[in-house]
C-alpha cells in the first residue's frame, strides 16, 4: 500500500513542475507498458535528471559499472585466493568468453594452489552455471569456491581481500573498479575483444583506452590475432606485459552429430543488441540470398541462433527458426547439426562461432577486419570476405557448395588445427605466470 501512497505523492510533485496533462499521458503510457515498477524507475530517473548533482555524484552514476569495488583489509593468511570480478556467471552469460574466464580461472586457482572466489556485479551468480562449465569440460577443483555478490549500484556491501591476493578482471570496467581499490601489479585482465569498439569516439572509449594503456597489470589476450593488433595499434605495454593463448575445442563436446535426413542447416549467429555482429547487415544478406536463388529453401532450413532476436519473415514469407538463451551443451548439441553457419564481428577478434563451428564439421562464413584477414589457420572450413553485400553473398555462395560437398568438407574437418584440450591451450601461460 505504501508503494501506491509514494507513487501518487512523486506524480503529484511531477504534475506540478511539468504539467498535468504531460506526466498523465506518460505514466498511463508506461504503466500500461512495463507496470509499475517501470513507472517508479521512470520517475526516478525523471527527479534525478532535474536536480543539481555534484561532479562526483555525476560522474559515479554515467560510469556505474566502474563504481569502484568496496574493500576491507583481512588479516593475513596462510591460505592464498584468486578472485574473478566479472559483470554475470548467469545463464544468459555463459556463451563465450564468460565461459573462457571460468575455465581460466579454475586452472589457474589450480595451478597456484589457490582457494577460488567469484565476485558478481550485475547480478548475484548462480554456482550452478559455473559447476556446469566446469563439468562440461571435465575441469575439477580441489578447494570450494565462493561465490560474492558486490553490485554496482550498491554501497551497503563490502567485500574482504587478502594481501597479496590475486584478481582476475573480465572487461575494461571490471578492471577500473578493481583498479580502484586494489595494487594494480595484482591485476591479471582476460582480454577478448578490442573493447575500444564497443563505443563510439567518446568517454567511454577513452577511460577503455586508459584502462589498457595501463603498465601495470597483466594481459592475457584471446587469440594471437587480437594480441598482433593491439601491438600494430600502439601498446607497447602489452607487447611487455601480456600472453596470448588460442582457444580450445574438446572433441567431447565439439563434433558432427547424426542427422536423421530432411533439409541442410543454415545458421546465422543473430544478437542485434550486440552491434559488432552486424545483425541487419546479416539478415539483409540473407534476404539477398534468398531473393536471388542463393539459398534454397526446399532444401535449407534457416535457424536464428543468439538473443533478443526480434520476430521477422523473409521474402517469400519464410519464418525461420529461433534458437535463443541455450546452455552450453544445448548449444554445442545445435551447432553439431549445422551445416553451414554465417557468423560476422566487426572487430579483430575471431569470435567464437566461426571457430565452434569448423570444430563441429560445419562449414563458417564470416567477415574480414583489419589483420582478421584470412581464418584458414585454423580451418580451412572458414571463408572470409570483405565486408560489403556482394562480397559476403559470394562467400555465402561458395559455403553452400562445401557445406554439401562431403568429401572436401570432411577433409578439411579432419586437418583442422583448432586446439582440443584447454589445459593445453593455457598451459603456456600458466607457466609463463608461476615463473613471475
């Protein structure tokens, strides 16, 4: 009853500073839309943005999620512990590098004989997804972990550190926050995009910059192609300071699966709140396809797979399928039946995809950028091609044929050079950081 009263009271101060008729309309219109808890947070948003704020105040709430981490000092102990600050370990988090950096950090919580902490800042973890990752890949540890919540937008928590413990950071923000509160020379950043690129020229893409210009701490960088570019653009202090290792793909998980007959599958990686996967370069290219004879769909099936995909129908009125919010084995079990997949980052990385793909037998399309300029190193199962509609429609085209080609197609599965074993793929780096 209390919420009601607080609402007619923050509407009525509303009313009297903008209009009646104006917040009227507005809070009907949000009601009827996201209920009333979205009309609280509007109006909270509304009184905050009408009143005086200190530059400190201002500054905390534009940069929220590098609020620094609230910390206090517990006495010294026998017992050493790495800490992973990460934004989520939930289900919605796990594909990718989330998952990379619990791999990462179970084995090297092992190789250092260190008790494991996972520190959630967007959200309390659930251990659940990370026991799934680990079971996944047949990773053990032999000290429980411990799973702490320090959000963001909080200042009622406090998290407690060791002297000398050891912090893995996730992403530029997760690395400012820690930054902030704890010696920088403890600080190991897990890399996997050129970050910068997520933003246009602006605050954000600078404090980024910042973050990486850092002499301090330590990188490992995902890929060998993400470390070269961030060396050609300039870091000299990664060309010092960091690792670089190549992703792995067990052959438990990773693999062709038996299909029971009917149309081939066409996948096309679909997340358009992410924009460096081009989604509506990617389903403009497919209605091209289509228009054009490209893709046959008596004979192709098409599957969305990725999140917050919006409902769409191709020319000809063809729905196609929607995959969305899978866990890992769910989405490794997917990708072992595609045929072909179309995947785009319109950054240097890779992307993981393209990759999880060719170790699954399928054939990859996917885009050039910068050094990105050619992923046959890894299989010869992974077209390239410059980013423009032509280009990626010819590529499109000469997937088709492999993807349906058993013979070439299954050779070039079979030579593939994608590493399997996680343990080997950062053993190098591991080494690299016991002999520190």
């Amino acid at each position: 009853m209390n919420r009601f009263k607080n609402l007619i009271l923050s509407i009525r101060r509303l009313f009297q500073k903008f209009g009646p008729i104006t917040i009227f309309r507005k809070t009907l219109f949000v009601l009827r839309l996201e209920g009333l808890k979205g009309v609280m947070l509007r109006i909270k948003r509304i009184k905050n943005r009408h009143r005086i704020a200190t530059i400190s105040e201002l500054l905390n709430a534009s940069f929220e999620n590098a609020s620094p981490l609230r910390i206090f000092l517990t006495p010294p102990s026998q017992t050493k512990r790495l800490s992973m600050v990460t934004d989520s370990i939930n289900r919605g988090s796990l594909y990718g590098g989330v998952g990379t950096a619990m791999i990462f950090v179970a084995l090297l919580a092992e190789s250092t004989r260190s008790r494991l902490r996972i520190v959630t800042r967007t959200e309390p973890a659930q251990p659940s997804n990370f026991s799934h990752v680990l079971n996944t890949y047949g990773i053990s540890l032999s000290q429980e972990v411990e799973f702490v919540y320090a959000p963001c937008d909080s200042s009622t928590y406090e998290v407690d550190i060791f002297q000398n413990e050891l912090f893995v950071t996730t992403s530029w923000w997760g690395t400012a926050a820690t930054m902030a509160s704890v010696p920088h020379r403890s600080i190991i950043y897990l890399l996997q995009e050129d970050e910068r690129m997520f933003y246009p020229y602006g605050d954000e893409r600078l404090h980024c910059e910042q973050v990486f210009k850092n002499k301090d701490i330590r990188f490992v960088i995902n890929s060998r192609l993400l470390f070269d570019h961030l060396v050609a653009d300039g870091f000299e202090n990664i060309s010092q300071h960091a690792y670089w290792f190549e992703p792995a793909f067990p052959k438990t998980i990773f693999y062709p699966r038996d299909k029971q007959g009917g149309k081939h599958t066409l996948m096309f990686y679909a997340r358009p709140n992410n924009l460096r996967n081009l989604f509506y370069f990617g389903i403009e290219l497919l209605e091209k396809a289509i228009v054009r004879g490209v893709i046959d769909l008596s004979h192709w099936e098409i599957v969305l797979v990725g999140k917050d995909i919006p409902d769409l129908i191709f020319a000809g009125g063809y729905t196609p399928v929607f995959r969305e919010n899978m866990n890992w084995l769910e989405y490794a079990e997917l990708i072992g039946t595609v045929d072909l997949g179309l995947c785009l980052m319109y950054t240097p990385h890779p992307s993981y995809p393209p990759l999880d793909l060719a170790a699954s037998g399928a054939i990859a399309v996917t885009n050039r950028f910068l050094n990105k300029d050619d992923l046959s190193g890894y299989s010869k199962n992974i077209l390239t091609a410059e980013l423009d509609q032509e280009s990626m429609l010819v590529a499109l085209e000469e997937g088709l044929r492999l993807a349906v080609g058993d013979e070439e197609r299954n050779l070039n599965y079979s030579n593939t050079s994608l590493e399997t074993d996680w343990s080997t793929a950062f053993a190098g780096v591991l080494e690299a950081m016991r002999g520190e």
